[in-house]
C-alpha cells in the first residue's frame, strides 16, 4: 500500500505558510488596534490646480487650529469622536467662510467616516495603510489631491519633541509608539507588507 509521506521541503513549506498566515493575521490586528486609538484629518481639494491646492492647505490649516482647540480636553478617543461629531456644522461653516474670503464659491462638507488610507510617514512617525475613522473636508468637486494626517491625538502638529507625550496623553501605549516610530526596526516595510495583507482583506470581503 503506498503512503502519502509529506517530504522535508514541503514540510518545510507548509510551516512557513502557517507561520506567514499567523504574521499576516496578527499585523492586521495590531493595526485594526491602533486605527481604534486615532482620527484622521483628510481634506480633499477641488483639483489639481496649483490655486485649488493653495486653497486645500488654508481650509486645511483653519480647521487644524479650530479641532485642535476642540480635542484639547478630550479624555480619550470616545470623547474626540463625540465632540468633532458635534462640531461638524462649524467646522463645516469653517470651512466654507474661509472658501468664501479666498474669493471662491465651491461647496463644501465636513463628515466624520470611515476611510481607507495608504501608507503615509511623517516628520517622526508613520502610519500603516489601513481603515481609519477620518474627519473628511471634501471640497467642491473634490477632485484634486488631498492631504491627511491626525487629528487626534495631535500628532501632526505636536512638536517633534513632544510627539510621545501626546501620543501617550491620548491613550497609545508603547507598543504602538513603537510600531509607529522608528524605535520599531524595518517598520516601514512590515508597514509595506501589511498593505498587501489589507489588499488581501479586502479582496476577500468583496
């Protein structure tokens, strides 16, 4: 009778697919956690052109100064997330008083939703690619390329110095400042692997 006997390499194989299988599902979940701990800001501009674009960063910097103020006394992300919710007819009207002195008359809207961001590192700190909750600043016809960072915790516009202390304020631990700093050796590309296994996610939820 003749045995099926698995040889050293296909043994060898199969472990190494077990163990990439169990990598994958444990990288989705430590970003699946960090996204649970953070706001993203992202305002898309009208298009491309070299005055929408101008027009992006000051409606971007109106509403950075303006949550900033807003998330200051946040206790942690439940609170961020009530309060920015809150305050979206005026980061809405914000926004669109600062369309209006520019000398411009496109609409504008400000939704708090789940969006899907690439990879994106920063002055000090990356993020992985992933779905995070967004406060999204889509105006006009949105067409044109966006800008994004964090707006809670404050990390884009925490001084480089501070950027642990605010981290650790809003409730990341060190587990996730490693993960985003470069304390966490070779993140970028495991951050990099870790978008072909959201790929994959998503492909398989279709």
């Amino acid at each position: 009778m003749r045995k099926d006997v698995y040889k050293p390499m296909e043994i060898a194989l199969l472990l190494a697919l077990a163990v990439t299988l169990l990598w994958g599902s444990w990288s989705l979940q430590r970003q699946d956690a960090l996204a649970q701990k953070m706001i993203r800001l992202h305002v898309i501009a009208n298009s491309d052109s070299a005055a929408d674009q101008a027009l992006k960063l000051q409606v971007r910097d109106k509403v950075l100064d303006f949550t900033t103020s807003v998330l200051q006394s946040s206790k942690d992300m439940e609170d961020a997330k009530q309060r920015l919710d809150g305050a979206l007819p005026q980061i809405q009207r914000l926004a669109g008083g600062e369309i209006e002195e520019q000398g411009y008359h496109y609409t504008v809207s400000a939704r708090l939703e789940e969006s899907e961001f690439p990879l994106k590192e920063y002055d000090g700190f990356s993020l992985p690619g992933g779905k995070y909750l967004a406060l999204r600043i889509v105006i006009g016809e949105g067409g044109g390329h966006n800008w994004w960072c964090v707006v809670y915790p404050p990390l884009c516009t925490a001084a480089a110095a501070d950027l642990k202390e605010t981290a650790v304020a809003a409730g990341l631990g060190e587990d996730d400042l490693a993960l985003i700093t470069e304390e966490d050796t070779g993140y970028v590309l495991r951050f990099r692997s870790l978008e072909l296994w959201e790929s994959l996610r998503q492909w398989l939820q279709k």
